[in-house]
C-alpha cells in the first residue's frame, strides 16, 4: 500500500521497481501509483516534474497530458528561478521545458540570458585568465545571441590585451625594453 503522502522520490521509486513488472499482483499497484503520482503533479515543484516524468511511461494513455503538464512546470520553475537569480537552477529547468516546448520563444530568450548571467557570475568569481577566456570562447560558440555573443569576444579581446600589458610591464621584459640603468641605452 502507497502511503497517502508518501514523497515523489519514494513514489517515482516504486514506479521504477514495477516498470519492468508485468505479475498480475503489481498491477493492483499501478492504480494508486498513478493517482498519488497525479497529485503531486498538480504541485509546481521539482517533484512535480518527476511525477510528471513517471506519469509517461506509467499511463500511456495519457502521456501527452503528461509530457505538456511536465513541460509547464518546467517552464515555471525555470523562469521562477530566473527572477530570483538562482541561473544554473534556471537553465537546468528552462532546458527541459524546451527540449520539450521547442517552439517556445520566451524559453529560448530566457535560456539565453539565464546563461549570460550565469556566465557574469563566474566570471565575477576566482578564475584565472586562461579559464576566463575559455569560459568565454565556449559561451560564444553555444550562444546565438548576437549581442552576448559580441560582448563576449570583446572580453576576449581586453583579456589578450592585459596579457600583453601584463608582459611588458614585468620586471625582466622592462629591464629589456625599457633600460633605464647606467650603462643601458636604446637600440
């Protein structure tokens, strides 16, 4: 018997345990799933994606309900995350609802900028120069934001320029180029 409350994770368990289940005794079982399942779906939470993704392959019959209410919730968790700042979280949820809902504008629009901002934080915390520019080499190849993707390049652009400031002005390269001490002249 499924406990009336019993978590999403303990009812998307036993979901897996009767999935490759075909005895006559589990598919007593399959009935109450479904309805405890059902239930959390109609929460918009992560265990309102899972009981979504459960729901799929679990009643067939209504999959499609399953996959659309799974995308909604997707979508709202992601763009709740957005707002709030929470940019991995974010992409991880606007992701799936656009593997989902690929035709959905206002999702790609929001994965693009989730990314952006998500890109700013890391790039705002400890990282040195070489994975900076990595950092944003990769997120010009992924991106087709035209304008994230020209700020990007441009960051690139300054970093090599720092490199090369960084170089000049290092005590050897200026004892080189710049002899200032006796005996040194220009040539």
């Amino acid at each position: 018997s499924l406990p009336v409350e019993a978590p999403v994770v303990g009812l998307v368990a036993v979901h897996r345990f009767l999935l490759d289940r075909s005895e006559p005794e589990w598919d007593g079982a399959r009935a109450p799933l479904i309805e405890a399942l059902a239930a959390r779906v109609e929460r918009t939470s992560v265990g309102g994606v899972a009981a979504a993704e459960a729901l799929e392959m679990l009643d067939p019959d209504r999959a499609d309900e399953w996959r659309s209410r799974r995308a909604e919730v997707s979508r709202t968790l992601g763009l709740a995350a957005f707002s709030e700042g929470d940019y991995p979280i974010a992409v991880s949820h606007l992701r799936t609802a656009q593997a989902l809902l690929p035709e959905d504008a206002e999702i790609a629009e929001a994965i693009q900028e989730a990314e952006f901002q998500r890109l700013q934080q890391r790039l705002a915390g400890p990282c040195d120069r070489v994975e900076k520019e990595s950092l944003l080499a990769a997120f010009v190849e992924g991106t087709t934001c035209e304008a994230h993707a020209a700020w990007a390049r441009g960051e690139i652009g300054m970093l090599s320029a720092i490199s090369e400031v960084e170089i000049v002005s290092s005590t050897r390269v200026r004892e080189r180029y710049f002899p200032l001490d006796r005996g040194m002249r220009w040539v």
